[in-house]
C-alpha cells in the first residue's frame, strides 16, 4: 500500500486535527464508482483547498472613491465535501473533512489617487500563523486593479484586477489511518494567482457586479511520517467567475457579498498524467463574504 498516498488523503479543507474512525457510519456502503481514480481523488483534495483560499473580489470595479479604504475580514464559505470525495485508498477508508466551515481573512483595501478616468487601487489580506486545535496556518493575500466609470452620472463600472495568494499550513493534514496512532505533522503550501474583468453598476446604496477570469493554483505536500512529497499531477489552472454586490451603509460600513465559482480546469506537468474530464480533477462553488470599516 502507498502510504504517501494515503497521507495525501487526509488533506482536509478545514485542516482538520486527527480522525476517528476508518470509514463515516454516513458513507458505509456506498459503492465505489467505475471511475475511481487515486491519483485524481487526491489531486481534487489538493485544488480544493488551494481554491478555498483564493482572493475573489468581494468589491466592485471601483471599491472605493480616490483616497479612501476599508479594513475589514472576509468570511469564506467552505461547502462539504459528500462521501464520494472523502472515500481514499481504493475506496477503505474515509476521511473527516467538514470540521470548519468558515475560513476568515482579514483584509485592507484602499484607492489611490485617480490618473485621469482611471481610478487604481490595492488590497492584502492577512491570516498569522495562529494554532488552533493544532493546526498552524498562515494566509498572505495581494490584489491590484483598477476601474473607469462611464455612462449617465458614471454609473456603469469596469476594471481588472491582479490577485495572488500563498499559504502555509503545518498540522496533522493527513490523518491517522487508525484512530489509536499518533499524530505526526505535515506541511501544506498551495501559491494562486490570476486576472479578473469586472462589471458593474452603481444604483446608489450598492453596487452589482460580475466578474469573470482565470486562476491558477499549484500545490506542494510533504507527508510527515515518511518525508515523502506526494505530487499534484492535475493543479488547477481554469476559470473563474463572481456574481455579487458591495455597498456603503451611512459613511462607515462597508460589506460585499458574492458567489464564487471554479467550474473546472487542469494542467498536466507531468507528461504521464491522465486526461480527466473538466472540472474532475478540482472544482469549487461558493459563498464569500466582507465586512469592514470604510476609512
């Protein structure tokens, strides 16, 4: 048995301390498909939580007027992954990956003086390396764009934006195959960039908006018990989409809430990785969320 690979499958999308059973009394029974594939199960694990912790816009061509801000926390949806996702190592085993279903990040915007129609800005967002339950993570995310407004009183918005993400997670990622072993820490880092187009429309208390772009996501995982680097061999690289709205309440509170799509998408670094089909290799569906103090 590959015990890298079973390793691998442990990887969580709430970076979740040890499990305690072998098989979920919810998944028992459930056939394992035709088309069950290792390698793909847990390439999907890996994108899936590289895409979780993407900077999505949350904000709309034009956050903010020239020399204003926010500081705030976005709040990411984690959706659960069903059994199917969770069977590993030729379909034995199950693993716990619905512990947390919120990822908080907290974030800072600002906009820089306009140059001409064009009205730039910035953002970072940053998680500190925290240990919860365990588990030590550490968030670090940039973005830079811009927008014009156009049209009757400038209503109508468009722009693009840069993001880039890159995280770190030490913990016991790949948990134990029995509930009695000890736990040994893993290392996780998942780098994400990509560009977004931006559409949007000012009716006042809040502004509507689409985005849509392509994000590239690669990923990197040592097993702890055996110092083993377990390959990625499908990282994501696809596009991405938005739908949401942002808004000013008074002069003070800012929020945005979007729902975030990956549909599908994959590279092939290595030259003996399997076709699969789009979106079967990683793909995510989500809600995202932004409160903060305007400055």
């Amino acid at each position: 048995m590959n015990w890298s690979r079973a390793a691998l499958m442990g990887l969580s999308l709430a970076l979740a301390p040890l499990a305690t059973a072998q098989v979920d009394e919810n998944c028992r029974g459930i056939p394992q498909p035709d088309d069950y594939d290792e390698q793909v199960q847990q390439d999907f694990l890996q994108n899936y939580v590289g895409l979780s912790m993407t900077l999505s816009p949350t904000h709309g061509p034009i956050p903010h007027e020239p020399g204003h801000g926010a500081i705030g926390i976005d709040l990411a949806v984690i959706p659960p992954l069903g059994c199917e996702r969770r069977y590993v190592l030729d379909w034995t085993k199950t693993e716990e990956t619905n512990r947390t279903p919120v990822l908080p990040k907290p974030r800072i915007t600002f906009a820089f003086p306009a140059l001409g129609e064009l009205r730039p800005y910035g953002g970072f967002a940053y998680l500190p390396p925290v240990t919860i339950a365990g588990t030590t993570a550490t968030i670090v995310s940039g973005e830079l764009g811009a927008g014009v407004a156009f049209g009757s009183e400038d209503r109508i918005q468009l722009g693009g934006r840069l993001h880039a993400t890159s995280a770190k997670v030490v913990a016991d990622i790949a948990t134990a195959f029995r509930a009695d072993d000890d736990p040994v820490l893993d290392f996780y880092q998942t780098n994400s960039f990509g560009f977004d187009l931006q559409f949007g429309m000012d009716v006042g208390p809040l502004t509507p908006y689409a985005s849509v772009g392509v994000t590239d996501v690669s990923t990197f995982f040592l097993v702890g018990d055996d110092n083993v680097v377990s390959n990625n061999l499908h990282p994501y690289a696809g596009p991405v989409a938005s739908i949401g709205a942002d808004g000013l309440v008074g002069t003070r509170f800012r929020w945005g809430a979007e729902f975030y799509a990956a549909p599908g998408g994959n590279s092939r670094p290595d030259p003996n990785a399997s076709q699969v089909d789009f979106g079967r290799a990683g793909h995510l569906y989500t809600a995202r969320v932004r409160l903060a103090v305007e400055l």
